[in-house]
C-alpha cells in the first residue's frame, strides 16, 4: 500500500495538482491512491520528485511482528 494521498495532503497539493505536475490525469491518480492501479516505477519516481519525498518514503512498510509461541 502507497502513502501518495497522505503525502499529498501533506503538501497542500490536491489530485488535480499533482497529476498535472506528473503528467497523468486525476482519475488515473485516484486510482492510484486508493490501490485501484499500480504506478510504474518511473512515475512513482516522478509522483516522489513532485511531493519533494523519496520513493521509500512513498512505500508503507507492512512488516507485520508475530510473537514467538
């Protein structure tokens, strides 16, 4: 799962703004966030360039903890 939206908020950027910045259209960016569509790597480069944030700081760690029984 992407942190995009939350990132976005973040910067005050709305949908619209930012897939303008990336060149794709909000649509496809709804998508996006809310884990309809995965970018490629390229554009997750370019979605992290436009919300000034790295590429990992975009991946949300799911390393879950399971308790030794």
């Amino acid at each position: 799962m992407l942190k995009i939206k939350k990132a976005r908020k973040k910067v005050g950027l709305t949908q619209l703004q930012l897939a303008k910045k990336v060149g794709i259209n909000r649509e496809y960016l709804s998508r996006i966030e809310n884990n309809h569509s995965n970018p490629s790597l390229e554009l997750l480069r370019e979605i992290a360039n436009a919300l000034e944030v790295s590429v990992k700081d975009l991946i949300e760690d799911e390393i879950v903890s399971i308790p030794y029984r």
